[in-house]
C-alpha cells in the first residue's frame, strides 16, 4: 500500500511505501528496519509542523479602500485574517478576508536592528530607568494637536480620511502611516519612522499647520493641498479637479462639521439642564420648622431696614 504525501508538502517530504519497508525486513538487519520506521516517523512529524504553521513572508497585504498592511506573516481563520506585524506575534491586526484582494512582496528595504551594545557602555539609568511605553492615540492626537495649534477633533478626521486609523497603512503611492505620510515629506518633517503612532501624529500635524498658514488658514485649501499638493492648489488656484481630492475634502469638512454640530448641541442641553435645576431650587419656598417654645419679640435695630433698603443689589 502506498502513503499518498500531504498536499502542500509534497516538495518537501519523500513518499515511502510500507511494501518496500517490509519486504526490505528479511534482508537488513533488525537496526536498519528501526532507522526506516525512525525516518517515517520523523518525516511525518514534520510534515503535521509544516501544516500547523501558518503562511510565512514579508508581505503587504491590499485592500478593497486601496491601503495595504505588510505583515510578517498571516494566519487565515474563516472569514477573518490575522496578520502578524512582528516575527515574534507580539503585535498583529484582524482584517476581514473578504476585505483582502491579495498578497503582494514587499519588496522595500528591512530596518537594520540596532547593534548590540554591552553592559558596560550602558548608562546606569538606562539600565534602571522605565522602559518607554506607547501613548493611547487619543493622547497623541491631543499633545500634537496643542503642540501646533490644532484642534484635535480636526485631527482625527484627517486620520480617520487617510488611515482608517491604521499606524500601518501603506497607500498605492507609498504613504504611511496614521496621517498617510509620504517618504520624503516625512523627511523634511524629521519622521525616521512614518509607522511610529507619535511620529507620524507629530508630524502630519506640523505639515497640516504649515499648509493652513499658507492658505491664510483657508481649511479647505489646506486639506486639498494635503491630498494632492500645495503645487496643485497653486496651480488651479483652489481645490483641483480630482474626484478624489473633492471627496477628501468634503468627507473630512463633513465629518468635522458633524462633530462640532453635536458637541455644541450637547452644551446647550447641559446649560438648559443647569437654568432649569436652578429655576427649581429657587422657586422652592423653605418652610420655617415650628418651635415648640416661642422665642421673646425684639425690637429691631434703628436704622438697619433703610441701610438694608438703600444698599444696591
């Protein structure tokens, strides 16, 4: 009988027949039928590793919106796909599968680790001080947001139209990041690592300030010229012709509306809540509690009720 190899696998493992093994008994000493039962076995415990482990390479995956995640590697779990961002899967992201049209290599450059460096050249604080933790998103938004003037709500709908919210979204043309920057905008901004939540908020932030002065803090001008480049605001003298940059600007001028909308809405109801609570409490007469032994009658004051009656509320 003949063992039929693993599909997927079969340019890996040899196929055996247990015939061959058998028939092979008479003639090899009892050692030589053990190495052969030994090597079957092994190779069918790797062939169940090779299978257990899911797909593995640097690669970026696209999606439907045009965005793309690399990834380390990725596990595919039904209608959902976990995509690995580190090799040790400390760190990964569900998409799901439907929202995914493909792999592709990625085929830039991988960062160089930084060199080793031993105890002694390192600094006693290094070594005892707090190990750098990341900032929530929102905390990044507000600090950058306030380093440069900005307001955070307005932030996080240029986030929410570029990324998705996504620290690591690739665009088609090769922006990154939450605020979808390009390589050598993020040059000039000082962001050595676009995937960096902070640095990337930091600096899409700045670049965003810098376009509002430019256009005389015109916001419209200044989110088209983030879409497409100020060379093209300059040049068509506003908003240019692109469907897509039209539909940026409108997606982010709408959304950011929408909150400010419903922010003061809310502010309304709560200082139409506070006027009414205290309209109540005032219009409450308090009750003076009887006394079971009447108090003796004094005679007021002369001259308290006119300073009383002549003092200005």
């Amino acid at each position: 009988m003949t063992v039929k190899p693993t599909a997927g696998i079969s340019g890996f493992v040899s196929v055996h027949r247990f015939s061959d093994a058998e028939s092979s008994k008479s003639d090899a000493p009892l050692g030589a039928g053990h190495s052969a039962a030994w090597t079957a076995t092994l190779l069918c415990a790797i062939a169940v590793v090779l299978l257990a482990r899911p797909a593995t390479a640097a690669e970026l995956a696209i999606l439907r919106n045009g965005f793309s995640i690399r990834h380390e590697h990725r596990l595919v779990m039904g209608t959902t796909t976990r995509l690995y961002l580190t090799a040790d899967d400390a760190s990964f992201t569900d998409v799901p599968t439907d929202e995914i049209t493909g792999f592709e290599k990625d085929l830039s450059l991988p960062i160089p680790p930084d060199p080793p460096v031993s105890p002694a050249a390192t600094p006693e604080f290094s070594r005892t001080g707090p190990a750098k933790t990341a900032l929530p998103l929102n905390q990044v938004v507000n600090i950058a947001s306030a380093e440069y003037h900005l307001d955070p709500d307005l932030v996080n709908s240029v986030i929410h139209a570029e990324s998705g919210f996504n620290a690591h979204a690739i665009s088609p043309k090769g922006a990154r990041g939450l605020m979808q920057l390009m390589p050598g905008t993020g040059s000039k901004l000082g962001v050595s690592d676009a995937f960096d939540p902070q640095a990337n908020v930091t600096g899409g932030s700045r670049y965003l300030r810098e376009l509002l002065e430019r256009y005389n803090f015109d916001l419209v001008k200044a989110l088209a010229a983030y879409n497409a480049g100020p060379r093209r605001v300059d040049q068509y003298r506003g908003v240019p012709p692109f469907r897509e940059t039209r539909a940026y600007v409108a997606r982010i001028v709408h959304e950011y509306n929408k909150k400010k909308i419903a922010q003061e809405k809310e502010a309304k109801q709560k200082q139409v809540s506070t006027h009414k609570a205290s309209a109540a409490g005032s219009s409450k007469v308090p009750t003076k509690p009887a006394n079971k032994t009447a108090a003796p009658r004094t005679s007021p004051k002369p001259g308290a009720a006119t300073i009383a009656a002549g003092s200005p509320r």
